[in-house]
C-alpha cells in the first residue's frame, strides 16, 4: 500500500526486522554489557542450530518447538520490498518512454520530478533489502530458515537490476530457475560460452558505451533506465551478495539463480574464484532426487534440445563452462581481452603502447610484444585465497570495517556513500598468493593454507578436468567436438606435447569411439549434454570416486 518508499518507512521497516533478527532465544532477563549480549547471540545460534531440522515445521506454529525470528513475516516484508522496487523500476522505464518521446506534449518537467520521486522510492527498497543482508549475515547460522531470507535477499536485489521483463517466469512464482529457456537474452548456467566471453569480449561490454556516460541523477535529455540506477550494482549490492553466497545463506530454489548467474546478468567482471567453481552456490544440489519435496524442481533446467536435465548433467555442463573460461583466462593478451586483466597489467599495457607510438613502432608489433605478457606477472586484487577459513576472516573483517565506517544507516544518504564508491576499496594492500602447481586455478595466501585446501577436498579433483593445466590435447578434441572445427575458441596449436614431445594430433572421429561405443555402433546421435558428461565422467568423475588406499594421506 506504500507508493513511494521514503526514507522513514526504510527506518520503520528496518528497524522492526532487526529487532526480530536479534531476538534472543533466552527468557529476557540478561544483564546489559557486551559479553552478556555475545553469550546471547551464542545462545540464539546454538538453538537455531540444534534446531534446523524442526524449522521448516515449526514456522507457522506457536510454542516452545517454533524459532523465536518470525521467517515466515520477514520473507513476506523482502518480498514485498522486492516486488516494490520491481514495480518502481518498470514504472521509471514508462515515464522514460514518455520523456523521450519528442512528439510527447504535456509537462515534462513534472515527469522529470515524478521520476526523481521514484527513483529515490527505488533506492530506499535496495537500501533496506541490503542492510537487512548484512544483519542475516552478522547474525543468523546456516540452517533452513536463514537460507530463505537470504534467498529472497538475492531474488530482489537481482531483480530490481535486471528487470523483471528479461526473465521468462513470472515474479510471483519464486521456486524455479529465472532463465530456463536457452534462447532467453540472459545465458543460462550450462551457456558453455557464458564466462569466456566475459574474457574475451571484454572490451564490447555494452556498459562502455560512450553515449551512456551521463550521470545517474541528470535526467534531461534522452535517458535509458541503466543510466538512472546504474550499469552495475553498487558496491554494497555485490559485496552483500556474494557474501551471502560465502555463508551458504542462499536457497537457490527461492533466488531463482546462482552466484555466476549474479556476475554475467549484471556485467560484472569475472576471474577464477572459489564461488565461481563451487555447485552448491550455482545450482541446487538436489535435482534429480527420489524424494517427493524434490520432485517439483526436477525441471529446474533444460538444454539446447530440450533435454530436462539432472544435477549429474547441470554439472557436467557446468563444468565445461569452466574448462572453457580457464583456456581463456590463461590465453595471451589481446586488445579485445584488454579489460578482463588487472588494473597494473593495465598500465604496464598503456605505457608500453604509448612508448610505441613515441618511436614509430607499428601497432601490430607492440600487440605482439604485449601478448607475450602473462597475468601472473602483476598483482591482481580480485584473486584471492582459497581456503575458506581465510576468505571467511577477510569477510568479516570487510564488513566490521564497513558497517563501523558508518555514523548510522538511516541518518542521511551521504551515510552510504564511502561503501557505494567504487573508488573505495583501492587502498587495500595485494597479498602474495601462492598458484596451485597441479591446475593453475586454486590459490591460497601460505603453504599451510595450501596444505589445508588440498586437505579440505582440493586433492581429490586438481589435475583432472576442469581443474589443471589448459590447453592439453584431451581438452582440445572436446572443444572441436562441441563447437566444431571453426570455432575460435582459443588457439588451439598451443597444445600440451605429449610422447616425447611430438604433438598429439587429434582425430575428432576416432578419439571418442572408446566413448559409448555401443551407441555409436547402432547409429545413434549424442546429443551435446550426453557427450559433455561422457567426457567428463571418464576423465575426471570415475577418478573422483575411487575410494584412497587406507593410510594413502599418511604417505
């Protein structure tokens, strides 16, 4: 029933859902002070805890079995603030069409202040959504009801920057995939091409068009909705989000998307990174299972054929995907991949092409000599270590820093400000990272925390599949398989010698027959999902499963 959000409703909503966030589980009578307000919190994440099995029971039910957060209010409160700014959106998108009309008649600077009005009333819903994230993510454990709050957290935020009108579902029906079709504008999470072209085609990004350069608050002139709330989220939007999906705090069949689903639809850069290779925060992990609460999202996915797919396959797919994004990511410089490498590669790029045009050198030289020039060579600040203990330090150190930065979150809007500038995370030291000699993917900050990856399940799957060295000429026969022999998709001399180092040359016919020979025998047609999976449960799945020798880690 609100019609602009305003800055006092943001202070009401938020305040009350905090309030029950930090309900206490105990009788009330605690003793002021931090210690004892710590021992609260403790206790509160001790019961939610032992109790996460009774949560999905207990939430419409009053008594001593019900938790003491009102989850089922607080999804209905996020997805009314959701639903609110998707309305705010498309109801911006009209009063645009409407101001650059040029044969429109009427008041249009009454249109300009209608749309400032609502685009402040846009604002407050993404404020409130975010600052009810970071307080499910400073306080709430992982369990059931948690992952649904931080479901509907995504669901909106994503939502509310990509529009509503690009998905083929509708809003008002949460438990599904948002991009099923594979001929939608958005890419699905089995597009094999999905992350490689964010590195390929770094520089086409349409977020560098020059005619969208004008500020967000200017709206004289012809005006898109990107430029008004922004070709990209916000800072706290991408920090929120994807520390959500660090915690494990997302239900993906309430969010309707992954972690990679967040970075391609929104145009934000993409580099290796635990997230980006983790299932759990991608796809849900329970498709293609016998039990009947499951059964409703056994159509979470299909294929280019129209294959329903299960989890088996989505991972296969998946992980084609990534094999597809490591070739490219390892592949040398070039002008269109010029911004998907780091800010001092960047520069070191620049100088050396402004000291060619200095002294006449021709421009394809300087392109020559800039390729030879790896990634590893400066520092990037977007790699980080894999280990999650590490990452799970840094997070929390991030947002103490944050959160104490801020007078308060509702005082004014200048208060959001030093989070929302992209300029502000530039003081922060690199670290020096250690590479994972076996797939060149993995990193962490120390040789124990390598140590520890590896113990932590890294071992089991480094150097198979996605996960090891590019350009190997098994990797290179599936590639020609998939997208064919014209297929650009990276260079393909640069393969791994092999038998004393003559190159292996791959035959596309007679390098998959020792594959389902049986099938292929009576004539049958693999589609690309079967041949995907093939692949990958010989070379890396089967060796996954084998069961470790007793004592093998002793040795």
């Amino acid at each position: 029933g609100i019609t602009y959000m305003t800055q006092e409703h943001a202070n009401v909503i938020c305040s009350f859902v905090i309030q029950q966030i930090n309900r206490a589980s105990s009788t009330g009578n605690e003793d002021s002070g931090d210690v004892q307000s710590s021992k609260t919190y403790l206790k509160q994440n001790i019961y939610f805890l032992n109790n996460a099995e009774q949560s999905e029971v207990g939430l419409n039910q009053d008594g001593a079995g019900c938790q003491k957060i009102s989850t089922n209010l607080i999804l209905t409160i996020l997805s009314g603030l959701r639903q609110h700014a998707v309305s705010d959106r498309m109801r911006i998108v009209k009063l645009l069409d409407v101001l650059n009309n040029p044969d429109a008649t009427g008041e249009k600077n009454d249109i300009s202040l209608q749309i400032s009005k609502i685009l402040k009333s846009y604002q407050a819903c993404i404020d409130i959504m975010v600052d009810i994230g970071e307080r499910c993510l400073l306080r709430l454990p992982t369990n059931v009801p948690s992952r649904s709050l931080g479901g509907m957290i995504v669901r909106g935020l994503v939502e509310s920057y990509v529009g509503s009108d690009m998905f083929s579902v509708s809003a008002d029906k949460p438990l599904s995939y948002l991009v099923p079709e594979t001929d939608s504008n958005l890419r699905n999470v089995i597009d094999p091409l999905r992350y490689a072209d964010a590195v390929t085609n770094a520089s086409s990004n349409p977020l560098l068009d020059p005619s969208r350069s004008r500020g967000r608050n200017d709206i004289t002139g012809s005006h898109s909705i990107e430029q008004l709330i922004g070709f990209q989220p916000p800072n706290d939007v991408q920090d929120i989000v994807k520390a959500l999906f660090m915690r494990d705090l997302v239900d993906l069949q309430i969010s309707g998307c992954g972690y990679g689903d967040f970075l391609s639809w929104c145009h934000l850069p993409i580099s290796p990174e635990p997230l980006l290779v983790d299932y759990i925060s991608n796809f849900p992990n329970n498709l293609g299972s016998a039990d009947a609460n499951a059964q409703q999202h056994n159509h979470w996915l299909v294929d280019e054929d129209g294959t329903e797919l299960d989890h088996a396959h989505i991972s296969a797919r998946y992980d084609f995907s990534l094999l597809v994004f490591f070739r490219q990511w390892h592949s040398p410089w070039t002008p269109a991949s010029h911004l998907s490498f780091s800010i001092p590669h960047r520069r070191a790029i620049s100088t050396l092409a402004l000291c060619a045009h200095r002294y006449h050198m021709p421009a394809d030289v300087a392109i020559l000599v800039n390729s030879f020039l790896p990634r590893s060579w400066w520092p990037d600040d977007r790699r980080c270590c894999w280990c999650r203990d590490c990452q799970l330090r840094q997070l929390k150190q991030d947002f103490d820093s944050k959160i104490s930065s801020r007078q308060s979150n509702w005082d004014s809007q200048e208060g959001r400000a030093p989070s929302s500038n992209p300029d502000s995370k530039k003081g922060k030291k690199s670290r020096t990272l250690i590479t994972c000699p076996g797939c060149e993917v993995a990193m962490a900050c120390s040789n124990d925390h390598m140590k520890y990856l590896h113990q932590d399940g890294h071992k089991r799957y480094c150097g198979l599949p996605p996960f090891r060295a590019p350009f190997s000429a098994e990797d290179n026969g599936l590639c020609r398989q998939i997208f064919g022999e014209t297929e650009e998709i990276c260079p393909l001399a640069d393969e791994v010698e092999e038998d004393g180092g003559e190159e292996v040359e791959i035959d596309d016919e007679g390098s998959w027959e020792s594959v389902d020979s049986d099938d292929e025998a009576e004539g049958t047609v693999r589609c690309r999902s079967d041949i995907i999976f093939s692949f990958f449960n010989d070379k890396s799945y089967k060796l996954q499963r084998r069961e470790a020798l007793p004592f093998a880690n002793f040795f």
